[in-house]
C-alpha cells in the first residue's frame, strides 16, 4: 500500500494563510508533518511553486532557489513551473496547477488511496474527479475564509486549514502577520 501524499500549492496557500492573518511558517516541513499528525499517518510531501525569472530579480531568484533546495533537503518533492512578466510588467506564475493535476492523477494510477490537496483552485476538479474514478480518495485542506466551492463540492471531505494551523499555532510554528 502506498503513502498518502500531501500536494500543496505555494501560491494558493499563501492566499489561505493571508486570509487568517498568518505570514507563514518557521519551518515548512512543519506544515506537513502537522497534517500527518491529523490524518495520523505519514505522508509522501509535495510542493508545487514557481520561481522568479532570474532575468527579472536574480536575487530574489537566488534566494528562492535556495528555499526550495532547502525543502528538498527535508525530504518534500518539488514541482517547479515557471514564471513569465506580464504587459504590465508584473510577474505571472505558469504551469503550477497543470503540475499539481498531473501528481493527482500520477498519484491515484500508482494506487495512492488518499490524496490530500492543499488548494481550493477549481480547475484541479477533473484531475480529482479521475482519481476518484482511479480509486483513491481526495481531500481538500482549505480555509473557511477562502472561495472553493467548486473544489469542495467534488472532493471526498475537506479538512479545515483553520483546524491544521490551530494545531501548529499551539506549538508556536506560525510566524503571524503582526509579528
């Protein structure tokens, strides 16, 4: 029997933890392992993000580069799409939820029998509609405060991130907006 596997969508999350006044966390790895601790199983870690284009900031680029390296090191699968500047000269970030549909879908064909998505994004519904018809179970980690009904409506149960950060705030891992 294969892990469950944890897929967490940077991005989407970010805008998940701005809603509840949350920066972020001291340690991502952290995240992961509160959701373990939850569902009470160990998981396989995926994170999906873009970088910088270097052209564009090769500092920040550089800096990013290593914080995903860093995730690596713990252990945590990184999917990384790319970025492209806008016309308004604003950086886009492409490719993300395309890799983050194709790891459920892998996922559910390996015999994963749940999958736990951190992201309300509703163009992910096809991809967990065909993991279900696969065979595994898909779980959605969204918050309260946030728009996913589309999500939510097709995955097997939604867990509430507000649940997951109440557990890691208790153990001082969350780095708070006001900080």
């Amino acid at each position: 029997m294969h892990k469950p596997v944890i897929l967490v969508d940077e991005m989407n999350l970010m805008h998940h933890l701005n809603a509840v006044n949350v920066q972020g966390f001291y340690h991502w790895i952290n995240f992961y392992k509160t959701i373990e601790k939850f569902i009470g199983s160990p998981c396989n870690a995926h994170f999906f993000c873009a970088n910088v284009n270097k052209s564009h900031n090769r500092l920040i680029h550089k800096k990013r580069a290593a914080f995903f390296d860093g995730l690596r090191e713990k252990g945590i699968q990184v999917h990384e799409g790319f970025s492209v500047i806008d016309s308004q000269n604003k950086q886009l970030e492409k490719g993300v939820d395309v890799l983050l549909a194709l790891e459920i879908l892998k996922a559910s064909l390996r015999g994963v029998r749940d999958i736990f998505v951190c992201s309300c994004d509703g163009d992910l519904v096809p991809a967990v509609q065909e993991a279900q018809r696969n065979g595994s179970r898909v779980h959605a980690i969204i918050s309260d405060y946030m728009p996913g009904r589309e999500l939510a409506e097709r995955v097997d149960s939604v867990i509430q991130l507000e649940s997951i950060l109440s557990i890691m705030s208790a153990e001082n891992q969350l780095k708070w907006k006001d900080q």
